[in-house]
C-alpha cells in the first residue's frame, strides 16, 4: 500500500485574488507532488493541500516568502490512515 | 459478513465486495421494492450496479442519485449505503416519502467508480479518478467528473493526464460515465439527478463550465437553499449553496452540467461533511450523522419534484 507517512494537509488562507493566483502557480509545480484536496478558487475560500513529506520544506519556504497564512489540517496523514484500518478491522471482528 | 442489512455495519467503511453484497441482502430482502441492475462494466471489468426502488408502473418519472465517482471520498460510498437502507425503511412509514416512491422510482448507483474505490483500499486511499490508461502517457485514470459532454476540456479540466483533473482523450471516454450517460438517454424519465461527492458542505446547481445562470436559476437556487436549510437543522452543519463556477470555481465537463443540458431541471451535486477538518479522512463515526442530515436534503428535492411535475 502507499505509505503516507509524513504527509501534511495544509490549509492555506488566501487573503486577495493576487495570493489565488500565487497558489495557483504553485499547483503547477509538478515535482511537488502536491495533491490539492481544495483547490484555489476566491480570496477568502480555505484551500487544502497534501504535501509529500519531501516537499514540506520547500511548500512552506514559498508560502511563506510570498506571505500566505496557514495551518496544519492533518499533521500526519498516515497516522490517519492507521487510525482508519484499525477501526475497519474492528469492526469486522 | 453481515447476515441482513438489519445487522450490517452503517457506522464503518466497508470494502466493494461488502457494499456489492449488502445489495444483495438488501434486494433479497425486498423483492417488491428493490431489484438490482447492471448498467455497464468497469474499465477493469468490474460489474456497475444500480439499485433500483419501485413500487409498479412503467417507466415512472424517476430520481437519480449517485455516490462516490471520486473514490477517495468514502464518506459518499458509506452514505449511499445508508440511504439504500432508509428507503427501505421510510417506505410505507413516512407519508412523504412514501409518496415519492408511490409515483416516482428511485435509482441509487452506490459506488459510482468501483475500480477507482477498490484501488482506495488495496493500494492508494488517496486514489480519485478511474484506473484506465492513457496511451502515450505512464499517468493512469482521468477525472470522471471532467469526462462528461458539458463544455468538454474548457476551463476547470486539465489535458494533462497527470492531473487530477483529467479530463480525457474525448468526453465520455470512460466507462464509467458512458454508462451512466446511455442509462439516462434510454430511460428519458429521469426528473431529478443528484451526484454526491466530498467534501467542503456545499450544495451546487449547474453551470460550472460557463457563468451563464440556468434557466430555472431562480428556483433551483430556491431548492436548495431550502434543502441546506432542511440539512442544517439536524445538527447544524454549515452548508453553502449557488452555482458551481460562482460558487467554488470553474469546472467543465461535469455531472450536472451535462443532466441539466439533458433536459433534467433538477440537478444538484452535493459536496458533504468536512465537519473537524478530517477533509477526505472523515472518522467513521460521523458517517450516519452525515448520511442523516444529507438525507433530509435530498428528501426536500425529491418532494419538490414530485410536486414540481414538469
């Protein structure tokens, strides 16, 4: 199975059309690997992103330069997925 | 394995194989109200099955919903579930909706993207678009809800097969979609059709590929928002509800553009819970809560079609 360990879900708040579109060049950077859960659509609308571990550096330096707010949603994705399996498993036992 | 859908588990995420046996029970079960159709075969050869609730009549006006075309979206797949179970349950028992079921028949396409949703399990949880190949590319699958005949490749779709949202080499190049499109073409009944995906609480009418407003804007938009009304009540789930290219963003090739083109008034697609920012990762313990207060939703537009005839 795909490993997800070390994956982030940020959420991005862009305050104005010109951060849209900084975000939007970002989700062209196709060696990211970046895995966009919401995409950039209005100044205002959160916008949620997976991030391969690799790339967590470098995601948070351009958000960070350009002066786009955000959070971690899901500080692990994995962890998520483990906890998800296991109740599955749970369940059927 | 659950013995009857009395004892099947609501409150978990089961696997294809489990979703294609509770439709079995649940038709064994009832075989005066629910019978079980293959409309069309999976890119990986995987049956495609509609659940059909009737109570008689030929060709009745009908209503469409379909869940989990983006197979990451689980909470959708595991709500379609609960769904099947309600009508099964309300019938005869809520006035309502008995009487939607009374004049209209219901088909319910549980797992919209069976080979994309068995892949979420076995491979890659975070899969979306279908399995299929793209010849002159190493990229596998294309968006299903960019592959549909609606400003096909416009805007909100990508001609890179890499992408998420793929969309294609034509429209209605998967079979997941020319299923669907040749069930509705024949059938020339369907009066409502309702595609639900996760997440981000939204309810959408057409268009996502132009900023044109539909002709029945006005009213459409009065379905819905007393329909996310009717949802909030429950538990008070924020929904936001217009277009879809003023509400969210541009998106061509989609469901209910191409439903809505098709002559179908009544078409919305559902964007569910994301309550507790889980995004596509939502606990299983908020799936009936979810199910719950999207089936109150959906109750209010089928009333109103029924009452709408048109």
């Amino acid at each position: 199975k795909e490993d997800f360990v070390g994956h982030q879900v940020l959420r991005i708040s862009a305050a104005d059309e010109a951060q849209v579109q900084m975000v939007k060049e970002l989700e062209d950077l196709e060696h990211l690997q970046l895995d966009f859960w919401r995409g950039p659509a209005q100044p205002g609308s959160p916008i949620d992103v997976r991030v391969p571990f690799p790339s967590i550096q470098a995601v948070k330096v351009f958000l960070e330069a350009h002066g786009l707010r955000y959070t971690i949603m899901i500080e692990d994705v994995q962890s998520l997925l483990d906890d998800e399996q296991e109740q599955m498993l749970a369940s059927r036992s | 394995w659950a013995r009857s859908t009395n004892t099947f588990n609501y409150a978990t995420y089961h696997t294809l194989e489990e979703i294609y046996d509770f439709m079995d029970l649940l038709a064994a079960e009832h075989p005066q109200l629910v019978s079980k159709l293959q409309i069309g075969s999976s890119y990986e050869g995987r049956p495609i099955y509609v659940l059909k609730f009737s109570t008689g009549g030929n060709n009745r006006p009908a209503i469409w919903i379909d869940t989990g075309i983006h197979s990451r979206e689980w909470v959708t797949q595991a709500s379609g579930v609960w769904f099947a179970k309600k009508i099964t349950q309300d019938y005869g028992q809520d006035p309502a909706f008995t009487a939607i079921l009374d004049n209209m028949d219901i088909f319910l396409e549980i797992v919209t993207n069976p080979d994309g949703f068995a892949f979420t399990h076995s491979k890659n949880r975070m899969w979306r678009k279908t399995r299929s190949l793209t010849s002159g590319s190493t990229c596998i699958g294309v968006d299903p809800n960019r592959n549909w005949d609606a400003g096909f490749g416009k805007a909100g779709a990508s001609s890179n097969p890499c992408s998420e949202t793929y969309h294609g080499k034509f429209a209605n190049s998967e079979v997941e979609v020319k299923s669907i499109v040749d069930f509705v073409k024949d059938h020339r009944n369907i009066k409502a059709f309702i595609s639900i995906h996760s997440y981000s609480q939204l309810l959408l009418y057409p268009f996502g590929y132009k900023r044109e407003s539909p002709a029945d804007k006005d009213e459409l938009d009065q379905v819905a928002k007393s329909a996310v009304e009717a949802l909030t009540s429950l538990y008070g789930t924020k929904f936001k509800y217009g277009s879809i290219i003023t509400t969210i963003y541009p998106a061509s090739g989609g469901t209910i553009d191409w439903t809505y083109n098709q002559g179908i008034k009544y078409s919305f697609t559902f964007e569910l819970r994301d309550t507790g920012r889980y995004g596509f990762l939502l606990p299983a313990s908020q799936i009936i809560p979810t199910a719950q207060e999207t089936w109150l939703a959906l109750l209010t537009i089928m009333e109103h079609t029924l009452n709408h005839p048109y």
